[in-house]
C-alpha cells in the first residue's frame, strides 16, 4: 500500500480525517466506511458531502482489488478525479452531523472522468475508497501530465 493511503487510513482511525459522504442516487448513501453496495446501484457518478462549508476540494476514488481481492495485480484502479468542487451553501443534517454538498459550478471538466465498477463476475467484493484532498490555490489541471483521453491502460496499476 501507498504510503499516502497508509497514512490515510490511519489517520481516519486515529480520528483526525472526518469522513467522506458518499450517496449514490437518493436512495443509496454509504451509511459507513466497509459498506456494500452492489455494482448495479454505482453505475453513476456518487454525490460527495463533506463538513467543510468553504473551500475548494479534488476527490478521487480508487479500486484496491482490481481483479481480484486475493490477486490485486492491478490495483490500484482509479475510478475518478474531480477538481474544483467547493461546498453548497446549503447544508444537510446527516447521521454523522452537518455536511455539506460538494459541487463544481461552470464548465469544469473532471480530471478522469467516472466510470463505475465493473469486477469480473466471479470475483468477490471490491473496496473503493473516496479520497478528498484540499485543492492548492495555484492548482493547473495542466501540469498534471496527464492525457487528455484517459482509458483504462491509464487507468490500472495507479499512483
């Protein structure tokens, strides 16, 4: 594992990462980290909430068994990028207190574009795990590197 996700999770255990919230649709919130969800009902982009009432925020999701949970040689997938989301003005009492929506607004392209997953049949539950970074002030989509058509050989074995 990383050492970014490393110290991701352990900072979430230790407490001192609030946690991301994660809806699927109106009628599919993931009520907690290690939830399942069937592929079926994460087929479309998720609706994010977050604590933070100001700011500006990327988030990304990733796939850590990407075939297989016992045979991850292709993890870690990226699912999605999106930069440039910043709070709604209008929060949202949750089980897990006051959040906030997270949206762009304008024309703002995601850096990777979602694509929901797609394990093989046979394989046994994936985890995804949401990622919210506090976006640079001086933050260039350009600088990335990236291509401009990110397919799935970019997509695999991701860092």
């Amino acid at each position: 594992m990383g050492d970014v996700l490393k110290d991701t999770v352990e900072s979430i255990d230790a407490g001192s990462i609030s946690i991301l919230g994660v809806t699927y649709g109106s009628s599919h919130p993931i009520p907690k980290p290690s939830a399942f969800l069937s592929r079926h009902h994460a087929t479309s982009k998720p609706t994010l909430y977050h604590s933070a009432s100001s700011g500006k925020f990327i988030s990304c999701c990733i796939d850590l068994d990407a075939p297989f949970p016992s045979f991850p040689f292709l993890s870690p997938i990226v699912h999605y990028i999106q930069s440039d989301l910043i709070p709604s003005s209008q929060p949202t009492t949750t089980d897990d207190g006051t959040k906030y929506e997270l949206k762009f607004e304008g024309d703002v392209r995601p850096i990777i574009a979602y694509t929901g997953p797609r394990p093989p049949p046979i394989s046994a539950p994936h985890r995804y795990v949401f990622l919210l970074y506090e976006q640079p002030t001086n933050f260039e989509k350009s600088n990335l590197g990236l291509p401009e058509v990110f397919g799935i050989k970019n997509r695999i074995m991701w860092n």
